[in-house]
C-alpha cells in the first residue's frame, strides 16, 4: 500500500498549487519578498512607520459552506472568507498586509479548489492585501466526498497613535451605518433550518428577490470595507471607533466599539432592511429580537464620527457605492444599544 491508496495523492496536491500559482502571486504587493512553495511567507514592513502595530485576526465561513455544497457554487466562500477577517482587523483602524488561508477537503477536486482559490484571491484583492501562502490538506474520511472547510487568518498594520480600541469614542458621536450586501457570513445554521423546515428549494426564485434564487442570495458574498475606510481615514475623515457587525448582531458588536461609560441611542427605521430579512422571519416565524441577535440586518460595518462631520462620512461613503446612513447617537450609558426596534 502506499498514499494514494490510502486516499492522498500527494501529485494531484502539487498539480494543485501550480494551478493557483498565478492568482496567488496576482495579490502580492511590494513588500513580499519570494514566491509561492516556501516553508513561510515572508512580507518586509512597509516604510513610513515610526511605532507600527501589528493587528491580527482569524475567522472561517461557518456553515455557509453547506450552501455553497448544496448549489455547488464555490466562488464566492473565498471572498467572504477574507472579508470576515480583514473586516475585523480594519476595526483597529488597521490596513491589512497579508492573509494566509487553511482548506481542508476529504478528496482534492481540483476544479472545485480553485474556485475557492479564486474567491479568495478576489477578496485579498479587494481589500489590498497579499496572499501569502496557505495549506491544502486532504484527509480523507473525515469529511464527506466533494466537501471541505476553510479558515484564514489575516495580519494588518497600524501606526501606535493611530490605533483605535473604542477609549476615543465621545459622547454625542454620531454612528454611521455601512450597507450589508446581505447576509455576509453568520446565522446560516438558523436559515438553513428555516429552509429546510419550510422546504424550499434553493433553486427557488420568490418575487422579493428580483429574480434571483435563494441559493444565490445567501450565498452574496460578505462586503470588504477596507478601501473605502482606509480612504476616509486617509483623507482626515475623523473616526473615532469601528464596529463589524458580525456574530451577535447590533446588540452584540456596537457596544464593543465605545467606552465604558457610553451607550448607543439608536434612531429606530433610519435604514432599509433588505428582503432576504424580512423574508426570513416571516418564513421561519422568527422573533424581532432573534433577529437583531443573530443577523446583520442591513448593516454590516459602523463607524463613529463627530456630529458635525456626519453628512461628510455619508457622502464620501455614498460616492464610494457603499449606501450609508445617520442610526444612532452615543450617550452616557453602560455599553448598551437603546431604543432597538
């Protein structure tokens, strides 16, 4: 017996990386240093800094992929993969430098892998930041045939005085909601249950999704943010704390991006609530409060500018495509969210 029998093909794996070899080294910036099949990746820091902190952050995909397996499309989990953490780390006012990527599979499918790949690269893309390497890692039975996981890991930069952490949020700060694109990546276990309750088919098209299917919906990759706040941020835009609005919802994520001794008043109805949430509670008979603790909700990122600079957070952040909106105000409190409809 040999590897091959045992379900590895250690070819098929190095096949693999010569076909990714180009997306990955099309997310390199200047200060990667080397290629593609080394034992670590090496990035230089970039110039300029005088005391550069270095910020990190780690996240997976969660059971979105078992949408991605149910449709087999695989071109999108990528994207949301970096986005969740680049996303995180950009809340520390932080520029992403590189990401590193873990895909485990019980058979390589190379076709399938790329896909993956490619999402992934797309997503580094997005947010500025280079590919610097990854492992591929074929167990067979441990995971179903034509499944797989993924999980990455990201490291940005920052200059010391410039670091965000929330102490810098005042009070009568003004927070500025950042369009979702939709669900991004949490709560897919609660709407996998809903469809499979209700069953529906993912090919389905109901009339509020503008013809698109469900599968393709849920499966709308999670926005990356990290441009167009590094933009603002660049051109003296005054942000004094970020939230991603992840895991948890409003109620969990903002109260982590201000003080102590603050809370958030927010304006009730000051956004538009996409469809995909309205036609989830409804279908799944899901409780207003369940909802706000387990989506977005139509926000997928706030920052927290001063009252007198809040009509120039929208408009820089309107011409950047992403829509915006004035939804809450922070007041002398104990990190809570008041006034959640």
């Amino acid at each position: 017996m040999d590897y091959r029998e045992a379900g590895v093909d250690v070819v098929a794996g190095r096949d693999f990386v010569n076909r990714i070899r180009d997306l990955v080294q099309g997310t390199y910036r200047p200060e990667v240093l080397g290629g593609l099949g080394g034992f670590g990746g090496c990035l230089e820091l970039p110039t300029g800094y005088r005391q550069p902190v270095l910020v990190s952050g780690t996240d997976g995909v969660g059971t979105k992929l078992k949408i991605a397996h149910a449709v087999d499309r695989h071109d999108t989990i990528g994207i949301d993969l970096v986005a969740m953490c680049v996303n995180d780390v950009l809340t520390c006012g932080a520029e992403p430098l590189f990401f590193l990527d873990y895909l485990a599979t019980g058979k390589l499918e190379p076709e399938q892998l790329t896909q993956v790949i490619t999402g992934i690269a797309t997503g580094c893309q997005q947010a500025g930041c280079a590919l610097l390497g990854g492992e591929t890692a074929e167990m067979p039975g441990f995971y179903h045939p034509g499944e797989y996981d993924v999980a990455g890991f990201c490291v940005g930069i920052v200059e010391k005085q410039q670091l965000l952490d929330g102490s810098q949020v005042k009070i009568a700060d003004v927070a500025i909601a950042l369009a979702s694109s939709g669900l991004h990546s949490n709560g897919f276990s609660l709407v996998r249950k809903i469809i499979a309750a209700r069953q529906i088919d993912w090919n389905d098209r109901p009339t509020q999704f503008e013809g698109q299917t469900v599968g393709q919906v849920c499966l709308t990759p999670t926005r990356i943010y990290v441009k167009p706040i590094l933009n603002a941020i660049a051109k003296g835009l005054p942000i004094h704390g970020m939230a991603h609005i992840t895991g948890g919802g409003l109620p969990e994520n903002l109260p982590r991006a201000i003080p102590e001794n603050a809370a958030i008043r927010m304006i009730p109805h000051s956004w538009p609530i996409p469809p995909i949430f309205t036609w989830l509670a409804e279908l799944g008979d899901v409780p207003q409060s369940a909802m706000w603790e387990t989506f977005n909700m139509g926000i997928g990122f706030v920052v927290f500018v001063p009252p007198d600079h809040a009509s120039e957070a929208i408009a820089f952040f309107q011409s950047h495509h992403i829509p915006s909106y004035t939804v809450g105000e922070v007041v002398p409190g104990n990190r809570e969210l008041i006034g959640l409809e």
